[in-house]
C-alpha cells in the first residue's frame, strides 16, 4: 500500500456496506499510473496490479470501478468488488458525497507531494547556488592572490631598474674619484709623499672603494649578463657542502665568539641536479645563511634541504630564528630594505631573487614570528647523469 490510511478503511468499509460489496480498493493517479492507497474487505480478483487509465470504467468481471474527480480532475479510481445489481442501482446517489470524499483526500496527497517535490527543487537550487558561490569566491580570491603577486613583481621591477639605473651613473662618477686618489698615491716623488695627504687619500681610496663594493652588489640586482650561464647541470650535494663551508666564519666561529652556537644540517637525496649556474646559486643560498645567522641571536639551527619533485628542485634554507611579521615579509626583497640599521644594507633577498628570476624559478618565503623562517627556491632539475656524483643520499650535522 501507498501510505497507512486508516479513514480511507472506514470509509471504504462503509461503501461496502452501503452496496453490499464484498471488498473495495481505493486507487490513486500518480504520473500516468494507478497506484493502490487503500483497501477493505475481500479484494481479490480487483485489478490493484496499476492498471493504465484510461481502461474501460466497467468491467463486471473485475468488479465495478467509479472514477474520482475533484475540481474537473481526475485524482483516483474506487474498486468495489462483488456488487449486486440491485446495490448498484439502489445506492448510487447515497455514495456521492463519500466518492467526493474520497477525491478530496486523494487531492490533499497530491498536494502534499507536489509540496515535498517543490520544497525539494528549491533545496536542490539552494544546494547549487551555493555551490556556485563558493566557486565564484575562489575565483576572486585567486585573482586577488595573483594581482598582489603581479603587482609585488612590477614594483621589484621598477625598483631593480631604477637601482641598476643609479648604480651606472654613479659608477661612473666614482671612476675619477678613485683613478686620481690612485694616480696621487702611486706619485711617489710629490704631492702624494706627504704624510697627511697620504692618509686622506688613502681614506678616500676606502670610501671610495666602499661605494664600488655597493655599487657592484646593486649592479648584481639587475645584472643581465650575455655571459650569465644559467643552463649548467649543477650537482645539489657539492653545491650545499661549499656553500656551508663557504659561511662557515660567520655561522660558527663569529657566533661561537658571540655566545651563540649555530648548527647547520643539510638533508638530500642522492644525485639531484638543478640546471642553473653554480656561482649565482652559491651566492644566493650563502646570503639566506647569513641572513639566517642574523635571525638568531641566541644560536639555533639552520638546515638546507632540496626536495627533487618530476621537473623541479626546491632548494630550502630553514632557520629556527625570529621569523618576520607580516610588514617584514611583504617587504623582504625590495632592494634596501632592511631592519639591520647599519649593519644591513638590504640587497640580500633582493639579490636572490634577481638570481632566482634569471634561473625561471620561484622564491617562497614562509615564516611568522618567533617560528622561524624557510625560504625556498624553486628551480629547474637537471637530468641526472649516472656516475656523475652519484653519492648517496645524506643527512649531515655540521
Ligand atoms: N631568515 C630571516 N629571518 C628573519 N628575517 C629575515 C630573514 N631573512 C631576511 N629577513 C628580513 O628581511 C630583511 C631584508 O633582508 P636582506 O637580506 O635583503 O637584507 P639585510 O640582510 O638586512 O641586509 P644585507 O643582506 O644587504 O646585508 C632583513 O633586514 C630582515 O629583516
Ligand atoms: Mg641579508
């Protein structure tokens, strides 16, 4: 059955009785089928088995069949099985008010269906339009995300260029500066014998230098050299033992003459190459070693990983230091900044990334305060050449 219809029974049990039936099943339109919803008495041989409408309305064989309309519609089929004739006859009007009945509550199951399949459509689009919502979220977050990141790019750029701009300029007002201070010292029988004047040129052949010296390393920015090789296969493991040995006076013996004792792990797998050039990769991880030696004033641990994956190394270089804020981080590669004072000059990071930029790779820069700092650089493998510096692969504590 349907659906538990315990009045449809009583009153089914009451048209029996009024027309002196054996048994009656009540039938409702559901799609273009009839399915059963109630039954009484004796209803075999009554065809409950959904009969199509649209069948003959009397059949005497399989009982006697009254449809039922309500509002011009039709909502169902009674089945009375066993009718006299003279029942048939006799009581025909005395049953309309109970057909009609019978109609009504049929109509009410309808609507009710009608009601769960509406409410259900709307639940289903409510379902979708959130759907979409958060998709469309995702969308304006990425494209916020990759604006920030475009904008950061042209702003590191403009910078770089303006710093490679001044670098030129100045170093070439420095060349006289220092070709003369040059010329007087190397004057031997005058004006540069004299003690003094010795001692000042020579302290404006330092400033002098000192000034070259940034020069050069503002140069090393934006330097795009025809020469700038960065398509050699450069083994990882020899690549992190130099630069490790390379810091060494820095990370341990200027920091043990401090009070602070620094480690340096290194973890790789055996054999990875990054295509790229050796120099340019020594100087960028040897200046995210220094940097973290400045970030941990009271010692810690430095550890260089690479991490091959199908096409790329990621070279890391994770401190156990101060971390940034989030002000510190967003401006960590421009050139000259720095929260060193004095002691920085702020062209490190910058320098990396130039150098990064020139290898296509990336630089991810991950840290909060007081949880240290990884900075990673994402670089193309170099297909591995077997033999050549296959070693093992190695976690080491220096
Ligand atoms: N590992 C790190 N931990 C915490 N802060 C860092 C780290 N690396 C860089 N920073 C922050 O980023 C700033 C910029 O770094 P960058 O290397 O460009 O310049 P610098 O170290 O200050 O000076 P320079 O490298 O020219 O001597 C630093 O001043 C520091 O505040
Ligand atoms: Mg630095």
């Amino acid at each position: 059955m349907d659906r538990p219809t315990d009045p449809l029974v009583a009153v089914l049990a009451t048209i029996c009785t009024a027309l002196g039936a054996s048994g009656a099943a009540l039938l409702r339109v559901r799609g273009d089928r009839l399915v059963p919803v109630a039954a009484y008495g004796a209803t075999e041989g009554l065809p409950l088995d959904a009969p199509a409408l649209g069948e003959p309305a009397h059949a005497p064989q399989r009982g006697t069949r009254y449809p039922l309309a309500f509002g011009g519609r039709v909502e169902g089929l009674l089945l009375v099985a066993g009718v006299s004739p003279a029942g048939r006859a006799g009581r025909r009007a005395a049953l309309v008010p109970l057909l009609d009945l019978l109609a009504l509550a049929l109509r009410h199951v309808r609507s009710a269906e009608e009601r769960e399949g509406v409410l259900a459509t709307l639940r289903e689009s409510q379902a979708r339009l959130l759907e979409a919502n958060s998709r469309l979220q995702a969308a304006v977050d990425e494209q916020a995300t990759t604006l920030l990141q475009v904008i950061q790019q042209e702003r590191l750029r403009a910078l770089g260029e303006m710093a490679s701009g001044i670098a030129h300029d100045f170093n070439n007002a420095l060349s006289p500066v220092l070709g003369f201070t040059e010329l007087l010292l190397a004057d031997r029988s005058g004006f540069g014998q004299h003690p003094k004047v010795r001692r000042h040129l020579e302290l404006v052949r330092a400033g002098a230098q000192d000034a070259a010296g940034i020069v050069r390393r503002l140069r090393e920015f934006y330097r795009r050299r025809a020469s700038d090789d960065v398509s050699q296969a450069v083994e990882v493991g020899p690549l992190l033992r130099q630069v490790v040995t390379l810091t060494q006076p820095e990370w341990r013996e200027q920091a043990l003459a401090a009070g602070r004792a620094i480690r340096v792990e290194v973890d790789l797998p055996a054999g990875t190459a990054v295509t790229g050039n050796a120099e340019d990769l020594r100087q960028a991880l040897a200046n995210l070693i220094l940097n973290a030696v400045d970030a941990m004033p009271a010692g810690g641990t430095i550890t260089l990983l690479a991490r091959p994956s199908e096409r790329h190394v990621t070279l890391s270089v994770a401190d156990t230091g101060t971390g940034m804020t989030e002000e510190v981080r967003r401006r960590c590669l421009e050139p000259f900044f720095t929260t060193k004072g004095q002691r920085g000059g702020g062209l490190g990071l910058s320098m990396v990334y130039g150098i990064v930029r020139r290898h296509g790779g990336e630089l991810h820069v991950e840290t909060a305060t007081g949880q240290g700092t990884t900075i990673s650089l994402r670089l193309q493998i170099a297909l591995h050449q077997p033999g050549d510096g296959d070693e093992a692969g190695e976690t080491e504590a220096l």
